[in-house]
C-alpha cells in the first residue's frame, strides 16, 4: 500500500522524525503551562526517560530485554554524588564533567554484564542477571552506611541543586535531545541494522561474520550509559539519592513505559514514561491502594491491543523498521536465544 | 581479492589432482554422538572453482559434515582445511570471515527487514575489519542491488522480507551469502520446500553463481544435483561411500542400494 504512491514512503518515514520534533516541541513547552510542582515532576520524569530511551534501543531494536535498566540509573546518581561530597574540590564548572563520569561509568558497567554474560552464553536467562544485578547494588549499597551512605542515603550539596524555574529543565531538555540524537544516528547506522539483525536472527548475523556478543554488549552499554546520564541528572535535579533509585520495580515499570510508548522506536520509550509516569501520579491521587491495578491493566491493555504502542499506533511504520515488532522481538527472543 | 581474481581465471570445474591443492578438504574429518557415528574418517577436498554435490539418504552426516566445516560442531577428531590452511575448530563467524559462507536449510532471513536490508546487512560485513566500526555509513548498497538482481529480487528489495513467499526467501538467503563476498559457498539443500518450477529457476541460479565461486551443495533431489554438480560425493551413515560424476554415482550398485532405490520410490 505504501508503494502505491510514490515519494509516500518517503514522508511516511519522515513522519517518525517529524512525531519526534512535534513531542520534543511539545515537553519544551509544557514548563510554560504546568505549574512549579508540576515541572518537577516532568524533570523528574525526563530523567526516567532516558532510562527508556536506553532500553528502548537496546530492547527495541537489539532485542535484547532488561528489567534492571534503573541499576545504571542508579549508577549515574551514585556517582556524581559520591564524587561530590566525598571528594574536595569540585565546583559548578565541573557538573558536565561529573555527570559524564557517571555516564561512562554506568556505561562500561552494563557493557562489563552483558559480555560477561553473553561471552558465557547465558541467552535468554540474561534478564535474570539484569534483575541481580539492580538489588545486588542495592543491597550493597545499605549495608555500606559509611561509604556509600547506607539506607540514609547522601544528599549533595547545595550547590549543585538548581534552584526553582525553568532553566535547569531547559537544560535537561537539551540533553535529552542530544541523547535522542545519538541513539537515532546509532540506529540509523549500519549499526542499526546489524542490532535489528540480531534482534531476528542472532545466529544468523553470526554465521555472516558479525561478532554478536560484542555488539549486543556495546548495545546494552549504550543504553546502561544513556540510564546513567539520567540518574547523574536525577541526583542534581532532586539534591538526594537512596538506594531506591536502584529501584527493580522501577525497572519493571521502565518496560510498562516503552511498551506502552512504542516498542521499536525512539519516540515512543519518550511519550511513554511522561504519559505513564503522570498517569500514575494522577491515578494513585484517584484510586487510592489499587492505581497499581491500573497501571497493571494499561500494561496489558496495551500489549494486547496497541502492540505497536502509541506512537506504532499513530504513525505509520517504516518499511524496514516494524511491522508487528512488539510480538516478533518477544517471540524471537525467546526462540533464538542460546 | 588477489583469491577471488585466480578463481575467476579458472574456468569450469578442475578435476582433483595430486598436487592441486583444494581450496576446502577435510580429511579423517570425524564426529560422535556419544555411540552414534555422525561422520566418520571423511577425506574430502574441493577444488576451486568446482560445484560439488553432495547427497545421501536423511541421517548420512550431510548436515553434519557442514557443521563440521563451517565451526557448529567441533570434530571429535580430523581436521579441516581452507586454501591450505588449517581451520578445524574455528568458531562460525572465525570461519565465516575466512571466506566460507553458509546458506541454511531452514532459511533464516531477518524478517522486520526490508529484503535490501536483509542482503546490505551480509555485505557491510565486508567492508569493515571489526565488528564495531559500523557507524561510518558504508557504500554496499550498489553491492547489494547487484546481488538482488543476481537472485532476481530486485523488484521486491522495499518489501519486508517475512512477507516473501518461501521460494522468495530462499532465493533471499542465497542472496545473503553471496554478499558476503566468500568464496567458497555451502548450499544446504536449496530446493527444500521449493516446486518443481522453482527447483528449476534455481538450478539455473546456482549454475551462473559458480562461474567466479567454489560451491559444495547437498541435496536430496538427485535430478537438481545431475543438473548443477560436476562431481558428487556420497555419504551414507556418516562415511564417504562413493565419488564421481552424475553417471558414475547413477550406475554404482552401492549407491543405488543405499539410495537412489529409496529415492526414486519416493520422488513418485
């Protein structure tokens, strides 16, 4: 149907971007109309995102699935706080350089799991390490009350804690659109296609030549880094990090946002943790004990009849992205993993 | 390159001779199952350039001896050369790199791809050492257009390639290995699943690939391997039984025992 009109598939695989722009433009916006404590919440909420982002790839487009992305999260916060108050000399001028520490270090640590992992052949058992390892660091991280704070947790100092309004948003925004950027060129490239491979055919890939396990490994790092990135804004948005952040449930509800968003692509991870984060935060003001019921309904709601999920949904997908990604990706990565 | 330019100098297939060196053998090539004898002391040496069929009944060590070659299984004893040099054991993608590219029986296509993906995705291999430095957008595309053309799907390279027709994706995976750029091709029986309209279509396919590449087929049809092979191997219960031309195999006693008389029951 796409071939009938010529030059269609091309706006259509335009629309992607352009959905991109309109839903950037949008969250740019929204700090105009909403009031203060409701720009937190969106900060917040956009540091989650890049979490989604991350496994939006990596889960998405490699297939490979994780449900203890927040572990990086909290990786990212740690460190920038760790380095903040327990190392002297550190001043505003070093915040981009403190929040790449955490970027890259949460990075190499997911890319350390997953080749590890992979190099030992752990296949689809690989999400259970991914679960471990988010309440192995939580864990360790209460029972080290001097080092890493304990259960108290460490707050950062003022210093660093961007004041009220929007700036500090505007900022966020901007990283977070350079970080869309970045994942979209990775998946644009011939990379891309290699990790979709994979995402199909892993030992077919392999038997072209490929090295998988380092691809799929340097795929997870990536969006280990990308959790990263999010935490170390997290803990200078909020001035406070605990072993929460480490949170395995929300590692769990980081799938709920990018399925929900849209399995397969970049915008949707995006749409799906703002719009599912504010939906919880709206239904748990309304319903009380069982807004988790909700958003354990929207879950399943959503896999079964919006597999494509919203932004698969709205926007027609391209020829050579998805056509029934959600169920393929599940499906084949149960089937072909070794 | 310099390889692939002498294999193009050579035209048809070169019988064996002592002294030739093969571009692909194995010899005392062996594998075990626990009891069971998959593949036995097979010596087997493919020249360049050559097509080579080879058949036998369901549990002859076909598959297994592919496996063999290309790094699925590791022998239980022998080894396994390529242009002279020794690649037993070498993991698929070691020995996939070499030069050996392997087309499976079960086609393994990438669905959610588009079919010019499917065959862009084998060629950039190509152009890049390591696996990593895929971020640099490379110029395969043209490659790739060539080979769909080559395998006729050209006019289909938009369409996601898991809404092919059978026949379609087999003729997808044939294109994946020939972007590869190997030289040396492993066709795992490629008419499996196919009509009779279609075997043909691919014996003609396979005969003009053969001009600039070595191919070892297997196959059950005996009529597409007499169609494509020049020499035929036979294997029956893990062991070389016999090896010849197409009349040679037709008329061995052995082989007509073990084979052809079950076959040409079955084919009516």
């Amino acid at each position: 149907m796409i071939g009938l009109i010529p030059g269609l598939r091309k706006k259509l695989a335009v629309q992607g971007f352009v959905l991109a722009l309109v839903v950037g433009a949008a969250i740019a916006v929204l700090p105009l109309v909403l009031g203060r404590f409701h720009t937190e919440l969106l900060g917040t909420y956009l540091t989650y995102s890049f979490v989604a982002l991350g496994l939006g790839v990596s889960f998405g487009y490699c297939g490979v699935i994780s449900l203890g992305q927040f572990a990086f999260f909290g990786v990212g916060a740690y460190t920038v706080a760790l380095l903040v108050t327990r190392v002297a000399g550190f001043g505003l001028e070093h915040v981009p350089l403190l929040v790449l520490t955490g970027t890259i270090l949460a990075g190499l640590f997911g890319f350390l799991v997953a080749y590890v992992s992979f190099f030992l052949k752990i296949g689809s058992l690989f999400v259970l390490v991914t679960i471990t390892v988010g309440i192995l660091l939580q864990k360790f991280t209460i029972a080290q009350l001097d080092l890493l704070g304990g259960i108290n947790g460490i707050t950062l100092p003022r210093w660093i804690v961007p004041g009220p309004g929007g700036g500090f948003l505007r900022i966020l925004i901007g990283i977070l659109a350079v970080t869309f950027l970045v994942l979209w060129l990775a998946v644009r490239a011939p990379f891309g296609k290699v990790m979709a491979g994979i995402r199909d055919a892993e030992g077919r890939v392999e038997s072209l030549g490929y090295n998988t396990i380092l691809i799929k490994s340097f795929t997870f790092g990536l969006s280990a880094a990308a959790a990263g990135l999010g935490g170390a804004l997290y803990a200078m948005l909020t001035g406070f990090v605990s072993p929460s952040v480490f949170g395995f449930v929300q590692s769990f509800n980081a799938v709920i946002w990018v399925v929900v968003g849209g399995l397969g692509t970049l915008v949707g991870p995006l749409l799906g943790t703002v719009l599912v984060n504010f939906a919880q935060f709206y239904l748990s003001a309304w319903l009380l004990n069982y807004w988790t019921l909700a958003v354990g309904l929207l879950f399943i709601v959503a896999v079964l009849f919006f597999p494509r999920g919203l932004v698969g949904t709205i926007s027609r997908p391209e020829t050579n992205r998805q056509a029934d990604l959600t169920g393929r990706s599940l499906r084949r990565g149960q089937e072909k993993r070794r | 390159m310099a390889e692939r330019l002498e294999a193009e100098s050579r035209t048809g297939s070169v019988p064996c001779a002592p002294g030739d060196s093969p571009v692909l053998e194995t010899r005392g090539l062996t594998r075990r199952f626990g009891g069971l004898l998959a593949v036995h002391d097979v010596d087997f040496q493919v020249s360049e350039g050559e097509i080579r069929g080879v058949i036998g009944p369901n549990g002859a060590g076909k598959t297994t001896l592919f496996n063999l070659i290309t790094g699925y299984l590791k022998p239980s004893s022998g080894r396994v050369f390529f242009r002279g040099q020794e690649i037993t054991g070498g993991s698929p993608r070691r020995v996939a790199r070499r030069g050996i590219a392997r087309k499976f029986q079960i086609t393994q296509v990438f669905p959610t791809l588009s079919v010019l993906d499917n065959v862009v995705l084998a060629a950039q291999q190509r152009r890049h050492r390591s696996s990593l430095w895929l971020f640099a957008p490379c110029r395969v595309r043209g490659v790739a257009e060539e080979v769909l053309s080559d395998v006729h799907l050209l006019e289909k390279s938009r369409s996601l390639a898991g809404s092919l027709s059978h026949g379609e994706q087999q003729r997808l995976e044939l294109g994946l290995v020939l972007a590869t750029g190997a030289a040396v091709l492993l066709l795992d029986e490629p008419t499996a699943g196919m009509s009779v309209e279609e075997r043909a279509g691919m014996a003609e396919l396979v005969l003009s690939l053969a001009e600039k590449r070595t191919l070892v087929v297997t196959e059950h049809d005996f009529d597409f391997i007499k169609q494509v092979a020049t020499t035929i191997t036979v294997l029956n219960k893990g062991e070389k039984l016999a090896e010849g031309t197409a009349d040679k195999i037709a008329c061995d006693p052995r082989v007509r025992e073990c084979y052809l008389g079950r076959e040409d029951a079955r084919d009516q």
